[in-house]
C-alpha cells in the first residue's frame, strides 16, 4: 500500500480537487430502512435450497473452485445457514449492507487489510490516499478504455448493499464499478456488431449469458443501458442469492426467474428479463440462443474437467461472441484447449486487461475475444 502511494504520488497531487475527504465521504455509511421484501428473501431462500439439495446429485465438473470453497469456508457460513433454514430476518440484515458485511466476501472487492480500517472507525491517511489513488488510476483506465465518450456520472449504482467508494464530481464510484460499467459497454458494443439477420427472425432482442456473475454488477449497467436484452447468469447458489437480491432490488420492473420456480427452457426464456440458474442448467440452453457468452475471472478458472464441460454447452449455445478476462496464465491455456477442441471459437484479439494494475501490478491478465462461427 505504501509503495503505491508513493509511486503515485503526483497523480493524487494534481488531482487535489478530489482531496482525501472524498474517499471520507464515499465510505459514509447510508444504511437505509428497507420496505417489506419478505416475499423476494423467501424466493431466494426457496431457490437457495433446491440447488443445494439438487447439487449433490450432480456431476463434480459443476463444483466450486478451490478458490470459492476457501470463500465458503472462511467467510459464508453466516449467510448460507440463514439461507437455508429460511431465516429472512438475518438475511435481511446481511444483505442491506452487504458492500461491508462478510456475505459480499469474494464478490466486492474490498481494499486490502482488515475491514475494519475502513467500516468502523477513522480512515487513516494512508489508506484514504491510497484509496484514492487506486480509483483515479481506474477512473483514468475506464476514460482510456470507453474512449472519453462517458461522464462520471454512468459510473452512479442504484445504492443498495450500501455500497463504499469514493465520491468524484458528485457521484459514489463504489467499489469495482468501473470494471463492471466496462464490462457491460463493451457486451453491448458486441451486440451492436452483430447483425439482427444473424439471430432468429422470432428474436426481437439480444440474449446474454454470464458465467459466474458475481452480485450481478454488470448485469445492473448491461440491463440499465438496453431494454432490449434477456440477461442470464450461471453460478453457484449463495452467488446467486445475492445476485437476486442486487437486482430485484435495482431495477423491480425487470421480471426474474430463479432455479426451481418454473421449469427453465425455451418458454420461461422468453418470458423473463433476468434468469438465475446454477451451473448444471447450462445445457438446458436453447442451442444457438445467446448472442454473447461473457465471464470475468471464472471461466478460465476452471480445473480441466470442469472447463471441457463449460466449454462444450458455451459452443453448442452461443451463434456470437465469446468475452473471457482473466489471468493471463490460466487464459493462454483456455486459448489452447478451445484451439484444440473447438475450431467454431475464431480468436479475435487478446489484449492485457490492467484494471488491477495499481493494487497488483505483477499480476498479467488479460481480455480474450473469440467469434464462434457455426
């Protein structure tokens, strides 16, 4: 943290209009009170537990990682016992503050050290500096990245969780936003390329598939920014939980459905904007039927076995784009595997992916671009 800052020194200089008060104000809690969502905890609850009790029947390429399963030891338990014995209070509690509460662990990024240097008490000049300097660093990328063509102002989230961040002319950047306004820009510009006489003549809107959509970051600008999109996301259950809870509470006109509340085909993926399933529903995908396959740091995590299970529904579904970022150690081997499996995966470019730079700067990722031809 300290060698950051120093090395970042004249970047926080010039930009001394923000000031370290920013970083004061963009960490201020705004807990509000909730109105009555008892009947969408219950939902999420319902849907938790029916792919906890279906999971054990399933084949082991759909397990979490090594990564994840560390998270759930370590940092889930809390939630995931609330969620399965139905127990909504608790839940509620967690979930209205999950940016700071231990159930967000490994799906909000989080400044480095105890969370307790930032929530509960003064920010020390140290950490507020290098706060500051991290979010300008990817401000400046975001700008960089999307072109200038975007105000500040896009980077503003709907509030709920009760997010953290820095406030830059007048709008909270909260944590990894971004990133995830990146993201969601650079799927839609993908949609834009793909032709509407590439897609079936029934089909009016795009359909976007994400594997291991975090708390649905993305999926709040992707859907913010176009009507016209059905958006699904493939994860593990507690994942999905709060993903449900981002975005019903985000944006309530968006209709969702969650695993086991009907059956998921081709009908009830018609007939709903947000669609939450677990990794095993992947082959229920209609063939051909999305138009951009997008995953973040998941996708070319996968143990071997899991990622040829991946791989084989992404190609069979997907008739445009594949966009996977990742590291770029783990990217180069899904490069070769596709090259090796799936000659449909036509690789379009492979870019370094720096959004991390600041805080890792050792650490290469990388952004990958395949057009699957059929």
């Amino acid at each position: 943290m300290r060698k950051a800052v120093l090395g970042d020194r004249d970047r926080v200089e010039n930009e001394s209009r923000y000031g370290l008060r920013c970083v004061t104000e963009g960490f201020a809690s705004h807990l509000a009170e909730t109105e009555n969502d008892t009947p969408l905890l219950e939902r999420i609850c319902a849907a938790y537990i029916k792919a906890t009790e279906y999971k054990a029947s399933v084949r082991g390429e759909y397990d979490a990682t090594p990564w994840w399963e560390n998270i759930q030891r370590n940092g889930l338990d809390a939630v995931r016992r609330a969620l399965a014995v139905r127990d909504v209070d608790k839940l509620r509690s967690m979930y209205r503050n999950f940016f700071r509460d231990p159930c967000g662990i490994g799906l909000v990024t989080r400044p480095p050290g105890r969370a307790t240097s930032y929530f509960n008490t003064t920010i020390g000049d140290m950490h507020r500096r290098f706060i500051l300097g991290e979010v300008l660093y990817r401000i400046y990328y975001w700008r960089t990245e999307t072109r200038g063509r975007l105000p500040t102002s896009d980077l503003r989230g709907p509030g709920v969780g009760n997010p953290f961040g820095v406030v830059l002319e007048g709008t909270l950047v909260s944590a990894g936003a971004e990133y995830q306004h990146y993201c969601a820009d650079r799927i839609l510009s993908l949609l834009d390329q793909t032709s509407l006489d590439e897609r079936p003549p029934d089909q009016g809107h795009a359909t976007v598939a994400e594997i291991g959509g975090g708390f649905g970051g993305m999926a709040y600008y992707l859907l913010r920014s176009r009507a016209a999109v059905t958006y699904l996301d493939f994860d593990l259950p507690e994942s999905l939980a709060l993903t449900a809870y981002y975005l019903s509470k985000s944006m309530p006109q968006r209709t969702m459905l969650l695993y086991g509340e009907a059956d998921f085909d081709q009908e009830s993926a018609n007939s709903h904007d947000v669609i939450l399933m677990p990794p095993w529903e992947l082959g229920k995908l209609s063939t051909d039927g999305v138009d951009v396959t997008f995953s973040s740091h998941a996708l070319s995590d996968l143990v071997p076995r899991a990622r040829a299970e991946y791989l084989r529904e992404v190609a069979r579904s997907t008739r445009g784009w594949l966009l996977n970022i990742g590291a770029k150690e783990t990217c180069e081997s899904l490069r070769d595997f596709i090259a090796k499996r799936h000659p449909s995966f036509v690789p379009v470019s492979c870019q370094p992916s720096e959004w991390n730079h600041y805080r890792a700067p050792q650490a290469e990722e990388v952004e990958q671009l395949f057009r699957i031809k059929k």
